[in-house]
C-alpha cells in the first residue's frame, strides 16, 4: 500500500455556537470546499456547565447530514419529525435533514462533570437535498470496537475495518467514521478510496501522519503571527487533511499513544451555498429556504 501524504494541516479555533456553548471549530465554512463532501467539525469539550448547557435551541438545518457523536455527558434531542431521546457517551445521533428538519440539542449536567463530543456536518448532493429527512439513534451497544493483533483499538461507527462493518450505512457519501486508540509506537494503516476525502483530527496523545517526517512537507495554517514552532508530530486538536491521491494512510503513535478520529467521504464537487444551518447549492435555493422558514412552510 502506498500510503497517502499530507496535503495541510490545521490548528482548532475557539468560537462559541448556539446559545452560548463554547467550543473548539476543527474546520468549516473559511475552509470550504477542501473538506468536500464534509463541511465543518466542531469539537465541545470542557468541565464548565456555564460553557454548554445553553446548548443548541430549536433551528433549522436543510441540505445536509448532522453527526454527533458523545464521548463524556448527555445531550437531549427533540425534532419535527417527532423524534426525541437523550444521546450519552459512545452514542452516535446521525441525522440527515433533507428538505428539512427543526430540531434542538440541549446538552444536561455531565454525570462525570466533563462534556466532550463533536459535532459533524456532511453535504448532500443536489440531487438529494430534498429527500425525506431521516433520524438514526446509534446506542454505543450498538458500535462495534475491533481490537488488531498490535492493539491497536477501533470503534466502527461507519465503514469497515478487519472485516467487521459499522452500524451507519446506506449514507450518500459512502463514510467512514473510525474512533481510533493507539499504544506507545503502534502502526495503524488502513486503506482508502483512491480520489476519496480524509481526514483526521486527534483527541489526545501524539503521533505521525507523514512518512517522511518532514514538517515542511506540507501547508500548515498556524494559530497566529508569533506561531514560530512547526513539528511532524502532532497532537491533540490538530486537524489533519491528506491529499486525495494513494491506497491508504499509515499513522505511528509517539511516546504517549493517540487517539483519533478519522473521516473518509466521497467528494461531491458541486457548488455550496452556505448561511447558517442551511447548505444548498445556488443563492436562490437559500432565498427559498429562509423564506419558507420564515412563513411556516420550511417542514414537507
């Protein structure tokens, strides 16, 4: 396998969304449309209840897919489609708005004091941004966590590794979602669609996404003008974005072990009209979609 190299590498970013959550933006509309077919990762994590409890009030989405995924804490959801439960941790909430959706996510105290989970948007095609919206709840029971010969571990949300298939199928994007832990020095390679999108971004630990080692290999969008460090290996809320040529990656872990997510999608190459919760393809289609939102005639 000849393993794929880094295209640019990305710093987190703290913003604060909905009514008040702060969190830390992975990637999202200013790097449109590298990320093609996924749009914007946002990354909540911390021990504060003033910083998430405000969470996401009611609002809109069309045009796309939501993923959250809880790794610490619990999240209430409610929709238009009658839909409502509480998401905990390794659950995964995997939505597709399609013509559209009015929901909320109210995330509740953390039993363990810590809320840490992620939030994902995938695009759909112009040909399916006006289907039938569609909720799935995927239990942590559900998600199957494979364990390789070298121990490395991981959780199969959507994809397939070592011949067992996650639960989140039949999505236009054709996804993988992988939650990948690594001991001290293991390999991890795992193979990719040639011309497919990947991505991972690291939760903790430290390792090396490129085989040369070379720090200047690749674009990095430092944190500001005094960013004066550059570094092979990377750790935790760095976003890494690899070329879309090669068979697969091939991740070591450093001294620490890591643990990352990874994201693999088939890119749509189509045009993105982008304001707020709303992606459609062309100016016109968002006018209709705020105007039907706001004369009551947004849900199908």
């Amino acid at each position: 396998m000849q393993p794929r190299s880094i295209s640019k590498v990305f710093k987190s970013v703290p913003t604060i969304e909905g009514a008040g959550v702060h969190l830390k933006r992975a990637f999202g509309y200013h790097q449109l449309p590298l990320f093609d077919p996924f749009l914007m990762l946002d990354d909540f994590h911390t021990n504060n209840p003033d910083e998430y409890l405000a969470g996401f009030p009611w609002h809109p989405h069309r045009g796309i897919e939501t993923i959250t995924y809880i790794l610490e804490g619990r999240v209430e959801h409610g929709d238009s489609m009658g839909n409502s439960g509480v998401i905990g941790a390794g659950d995964v909430q995997w939505m597709t708005a399609g013509s559209g959706v009015i929901h909320q996510e109210m995330p509740k105290l953390s039993p363990s004091g810590t809320m840490w989970g992620f939030q994902f948007w995938t695009n759909l095609p112009a040909s399916q941004k006006m289907i039938a919206p569609r909720y799935r709840d995927v239990p942590a029971a559900t998600i199957p966590e494979v364990t390789l010969e070298n121990g490395a571990s991981i959780k199969v949300i959507a994809g397939k590794v070592a011949g067992v298939q996650g639960p989140v199928q039949d999505i236009l994007a054709d996804p993988e979602l992988l939650d990948v832990r690594l001991l001290p020095g293991t390999v991890f390679e795992h193979a990719v669609t040639d011309g497919y999108t990947v991505v991972a971004y690291l939760l903790s630990g430290q390792g090396y996404f490129d085989q040369g080692r070379d720090p200047y290999a690749y674009d990095y969008a430092g944190t500001g003008w005094l960013d004066l460090e550059r570094d092979c290996c990377f750790g935790p809320e760095t976003t890494i974005l690899y070329e879309h040529q090669g068979e697969g990656i091939r991740v070591t872990a450093g001294e620490q072990g890591l643990r990352f997510l990874l994201l693999v999608g088939q890119p749509l190459g189509e045009p993105i009209a982008w304001q707020g919760p709303i992606v459609m393809n062309s100016r016109e289609e968002l006018r209709i979609a705020f105007e039907e939102y706001h004369n009551g005639s947004f849900v199908k």
